[in-house]
C-alpha cells in the first residue's frame, strides 16, 4: 500500500464524502473510490459504509485511521526534513481553532509565516472547543489552538501563550459609562445568551466556580451571532477580550469582578514527530503571541501576575504533605549537584516560609561544608529593598518582617559583588525561566545588577506557563525542580 492510498483514505475520513475528498485531491471521485475499494480488499473488511447521504466510517476505519494518520505524519516528516537539508522551502500544515483565534490571530500569523516560507501550505480549520478535541484526539491537525479548560488526551502537549480577561457584554445604556467593572451579583437577575462551549469553557467554569445559575434564553456557539444579539437587547453575556475587540456592535464590555480570564494554549499531538514546516509554524506562533504580551498595558499586567501569585500560592498552601517531602529533598539535592554551587565560596540561600520550599537543607549543609551563607533581610526604611548578611547557624536568625526569619543587627552585611551562587525563591515559575514573585518586587531590584550565578527553584505541580512580562522582569538561565535541572 502507498502513502498516497493512505492520504486518500485520510482525506475521505475528513470529508465524509468521495465527492469532497476528490475536490481536495484534485482527482475524479471514481478514482477516490476505486483506491477505498483496492485499500478495503487488501485489509480483508469495509473501512467505510457507503449511503446516499455520503461515506461514514466503521469502527474498524477508526482503528485503522489513527495508525494510517501516524504514517502520514512520518512521512511528512520525512520529506520535510528533506527538504530542510536545502532550506524549508516546502510543506503542509493543517491548524485547528476557535473563531476569535482564526478571526483576530490567524490571518497576521499565517502572512508572516509565508512570507517567510511562501512554498510551505496552510490549511486552517474552524470550530468550536469540542471540534478543536476531536482534531486534536484524532491526529486531524498539526497544531491547534486549545484552552486552559479544555480537556486533552495525555500525548497531546500544550503551551499557553497567551492570558485574556473575560468581560460581560450588555446592551449599551444597561450601566452608567464610568462602569467598568460588575459583579455576577449585579446580574443575577438578567437574561443571559450563552456561548454553547459544554462543560469545558471558561463561562461554565466560571458559573461553578462562584456557584451561579444564570436565566438564559439562547444557547449559541458563533461569538458574533452572541454580539449581535445583545447589541439588540436581547440579554448579555459574558465573552474573553478577543471575541468582542473589533465590534462596532452597540455594546458596552465590563470586567468581571472579581476578575476571570481565559488562557489560551497552544497543543501538538504527538510533538515527538512535529514536522519541521509545523515546528517553524509553532514558533511563528509563539513570537506572535509573546509580541502581544508586550503590548499588554501595565495595569493589564498587574492584574494578572496578581491572580495567578494568588492561585500558586493557595495551590502551594493545599499540596500533599508527602509530595512537599519529597520535593523539599530532591530540590535540595539537585540543587547541591549543580557544579555552580559545588565551587561557590559565598553562597545567597532565602529563608522559607511555610508554604515554600523548605531551603534549611541547603543551608546547613553548605555552612557544613565550609561556604559562607548570606540571607536576605528586607529593609523597614525602604520598601522594595533588601539586603544580604552572613549567618553562622540558624541561631543568627529571628523573626522579622511579616513574620520571616531575618539575621539579626549583629549579623555582617554582605556586598553583592562578594556573593558566587544564590539561591531564589519564586510564588511559581515558567519552564522557560519566567519568574513570579510575591509583589514586593525585592528580588527584581536586588538582581538588576547582580554578577553571580543563581538558580530558580520551584515545585513542578505549581509551575505556570502563562506568566505574563515586563520589561522589568528577569528571566533565570536555570531553573531547578524536584523533576530536574532546566538549562536555558
């Protein structure tokens, strides 16, 4: 059997029709269903039931298609790792997404990517969260825009890219214009049209969260179709940013109170055979996107480090006792191993506080080994400051500010310059090396300046993708969890 009987098979899956799939293929339909039948005989049972209506595939097509599917992405693959030997200069993508996406993203990143590679093709599908699912289950897409709250097979792998709020839309007059936030409270009592996402979108998510139970009329999966309706006054709703930016609809738009986002993702099934075309495209993707988070408005950036801060550490309050254990140990080994600290004389370690890693194992066991041990001690005077001074023992230490073990006045200051290695915490931290820290923004402005080496440390069950930047922001070159060592 050839690839091309593969693909053709492939294609008849996708379109539920031999009329379609010759369309796309740009053969007769007799052709398509002479190669379905050729295909069918040599496997000994019917991959597809014919009717007047089109094709529909049996179970066993089913088996079949995802085995069929892989194959086709090797190939793919292989060819384009040929063609990458002179140069990306050909390809196929398919990309998955929802309307926003495909509507306000997809046509400035799929300009830029072919002006980049003009021989690679894109292929872009539209749906909504349960058909972006069913690609990404069956291998039906390359890469496919997802959600936080959409639920994904355990090979499919995802990265978020990007942080929304999601915002109540209501007729325009509903409010006085000085509004700009509401809470569902305030709305309890009004007609709602919902966007028809399942039990996996972010607005059903967000009614369980706080328990509510809107009145609603209308059940609609077009986001524009939701616009439009409540530019008439026939209810409101509640829609990410991206779905109601470029409406000229007479609406007016809230933020949520408290605030809710939406964080959008980016997934691969099967990323070990990402093909060259498809990785280029990923990271056409990513640039965009981080593009945008620059562009983000300060007080936008606020309010979402100031969330997930919140959410890692509730996260870090609830984690189980053993799993704290065993990561507070292996942390600590890991970060004992790394050549960094093994030569250090002088040796930045933090004081934990309860909730965070606990760092008195790396203490102890450098003050062991003979290295002088600096902490961190935040000035009364100076908000945002901090300095470092040399403990001995954990007896040079009481408490201080909000309760956090400090050296005490005896203790010797120690100068930046004079530190080799440093150990930093974080309320949670990117894979990437992006750091969040508590909001005092003391270690921003410690480390501005600093020449040492340090390391990140965090736990892996609390790490986030979606942190978002700004120009202020430090990203460490190593980070260091109970997993592993990430150089980046």
């Amino acid at each position: 059997m050839s690839i091309y009987t593969y693909r053709v098979f492939d294609e008849v899956a996708r379109q539920g029709s031999f009329i379609r799939a010759a369309d796309q293929l740009h053969v007769t339909p007799s052709a398509v269903s002479h190669t379905i039948a050729n295909l069918e005989e040599e496997m000994g049972f019917p991959l597809f039931i014919r009717d007047r209506k089109g094709v529909k595939i049996t179970a066993e097509g089913k088996i079949m298609m995802q085995h069929i599917r892989d194959l086709i992405r090797c190939d793919d693959l292989l060819q384009q790792e040929a063609a990458g030997i002179m140069g990306l200069s050909k390809g196929n993508i398919i990309v998955g997404g929802f309307s926003s996406v495909t509507l306000e993203w997809i046509p400035d990143i799929v300009d830029s990517f072919h002006s980049k590679y003009p021989g690679i093709t894109v292929k872009v599908l539209q749906g909504g969260y349960r058909d972006v699912t069913k690609w990404l289950s069956e291998g039906s897409v390359d890469i496919a825009f997802a959600t936080e709250t959409i639920t994904l097979p355990e090979d499919v792998s995802r990265q978020t890219l990007f942080v929304e709020p999601m915002l109540c839309i209501v007729p325009e007059g509903t409010f006085n214009r000085q509004k700009k936030s509401v809470a569902l409270s305030e709305i309890a009592n009004m007609s709602f049209i919902l966007p028809e996402q399942g039990n996996e979108g972010e607005v059903p998510a967000i009614f369980c969260k706080y328990d509510f139970r809107p009145a609603y009329e209308y059940l609609i999966e077009s986001d524009d179709s939701i616009i439009a309706l409540v530019a008439k006054g026939l209810g409101i709703s509640i829609l990410p940013q991206l779905a109601v930016n470029n409406t000229n609809n007479r609406i007016s738009k809230l933020m949520l109170d408290p605030p809710e986002y939406r964080a959008i993702q980016l997934a691969v099934p099967h990323s070990e055979y990402m093909t060259p075309a498809a990785r280029a495209f990923y990271n056409e993707v990513t640039d965009f996107t981080g593009k945008k988070e620059r562009e983000m408005q300060p007080d936008e950036i606020k309010a979402k480090k100031k969330k997930i801060r919140a959410e890692a550490v509730q996260q870090a309050r609830e984690l189980d006792e053993t799993y704290v254990s065993d990561s507070n140990q292996k942390i600590s080994e890991n970060i004992m191993s790394l050549e960094e600290y093994k030569t250090a004389s002088v040796i930045f370690c933090f004081i934990s506080m309860p909730f965070e890693i606990d760092t008195r194992a790396i203490v102890c066991s450098a003050l062991k080994s003979g290295k002088r041990v600096c902490v961190p001690k935040c000035s009364r005077e100076e908000p945002g400051i901090m300095d470092c001074f040399e403990i001995r023992s954990y007896d040079d230490l009481e408490p201080g500010r909000w309760g956090i073990p400090e050296p005490k006045n005896s203790c010797w200051a120690i100068a930046p310059s004079e530190i080799d290695f440093a150990v930093i915490p974080c309320s949670t931290c990117s894979h990437a090396g992006s750091r969040l820290g508590f909001g005092g923004g003391y270690y921003d402005r410690y480390l501005e300046y600093a020449e040492f080496a340090s390391a990140l440390i965090c736990r892996e069950q609390i790490m986030r993708e979606d942190i978002p930047e700004d120009e202020h922001d430090i990203r460490f070159k190593t980070v260091v969890t109970e997993k592993k060592i990430y150089r980046l």
